[in-house]
C-alpha cells in the first residue's frame, strides 16, 4: 500500500502567517490523486482539495494544494483563526486507499 | 442538501460483531463508491472499505476477513458488520461518499468501544 508521511508534525504560527504542509508518498500516485482534508474535533473531516490542486465547492481561495508524483504540498496563505485543526493527506490513486498521519496546525 | 445519517452501538464487548448503520439523503447511492473509515483515539483515519450501489465492494486488505460492508438501495442506506471486535477496534466510525474515492460528505461520526 502507498504510505503518506506528512510533515511537520505540528506548524505553531499566528493568524496571518503563510502555513505550508507536506506530504510525501512512498510511491508515485496515479493521476495525482490526492486529497486533502481538515479535521476539527468532534467534527467530520471537511475536504479541502481534491486531484492536488482542485478546490472543493465553498472552500476559501487562501487554501492552495500542489505538487505531483510522491510530493505535494497544502499551503494556507493568511491564516485565520478557524484554520488552527487537524489536516490530513488523502491518495485514491491505488487501492488500498491511504491517509497521511495528519498535520496539526496549532495557534503560537 | 447531501445528508449521511449514520447510528450504531457504541458500546460493544470484545469478540462481539460491531454493526453501524448509514442512512443517506440528498443524492442517490448510484454513481459513487459509499465508505467506511474510522479513527482510534489520538491516531489518524484509517479507510475500511467501500461499496457501490450495484454491491461492488473493495476491502483494506488489514481488515478484509473481519468485514462485511452491504448496501440497502430501497432505503437508501449502507451497513458496516466488523466481527470479533478488540480493544484495538476502539474508534470514530464514518461513512462517506466517496467521489472517485476522495470523500466530499461524510456522516456525524459514532464513537464505538470496546470494552470488557
């Protein structure tokens, strides 16, 4: 199965900072298929881009998704107090279907 | 709107098979894959497996003999059955509908555990 590492672990910035979130697969993901997805507590996940780069309906233009083959990356241009949560990596490009470990972004 | 309603026990014995539920409303079953994921407590999500509306169903290979996902198209609903649940089954379960299998509407979450 393909493995998602994401990193870093945990991102600690303040609101308006520039977050950046990786995430490497441990081989290449047909068709660039790869999701990503926030996670607050107690809620489901939302998704936030889908095909890497492809916004989700009602999602905010300051989430950019990136990248091809084993590495893209999720940036948050202006963070805005709801964007501290989890956010996770997602591939649908050979089954089993994966998620990464999941990136925390927490308020310095 | 697109709704997934989804119900279960949430409290379950070891050995004992976990049964969950998932109404949806708002869309049609047809046209899309219907999954299972969970997550255990402080880990991340874990994909279980995922069915069609014609029944077609693809498995995690790490839970494959241990589940059973099914389809209901007359009440417009699909099922989880994971048997001989472990502590280690200790989870929030969700369904979602999967849209080439990234998932774009998930339901609430059912926290099951598993406990002696």
């Amino acid at each position: 199965e393909i493995v998602l590492t994401q990193s870093p672990g945990t991102l600690s910035l303040s609101p308006g900072e520039r977050a950046t979130l990786s995430c490497r697969a441990s081989q290449n993901i047909s068709g660039n298929y790869l999701a990503w997805y926030q996670h607050k507590r107690g809620q489901a996940p939302t998704l936030l881009i889908s095909d890497a780069s492809t916004r989700a309906t009602g999602i905010p233009d300051r989430f950019t998704g990136s990248g091809s083959g084993t590495d893209f990356t999720l940036s948050i241009s202006r963070l805005e107090p709801e964007d501290f949560a989890l956010y996770y990596c997602q591939q649908y490009g050979d089954l089993p279907w994966t998620f990464g470990q999941g990136t925390k972004v927490d308020i310095k | 709107q697109v709704q997934l309603q989804q119900w279960g026990a949430g409290l379950m014995k070891p050995s004992e098979t976990l049964s969950l539920t998932c109404a949806v409303s708002g869309t049609s079953l047809s046209g899309y894959y219907w999954s299972w994921i969970r997550q255990p407590p402080g880990r991340g999500l874990d994909w279980i497996g995922e069915i069609n509306h014609a029944a077609n169903t693809n498995h995690n290979p790490s839970l494959e003999s241990r589940v059973t996902i099914s389809v209901d198209t007359s009440k417009n609903q699909i099922s989880l059955r994971l048997s001989s649940v472990t502590a280690a089954d200790t989870a929030v379960y969700y369904c979602a509908r999967g849209r080439k299998h990234f998932f774009d509407y998930w339901g609430q979450g059912t926290l099951v555990t598993v406990s002696s």
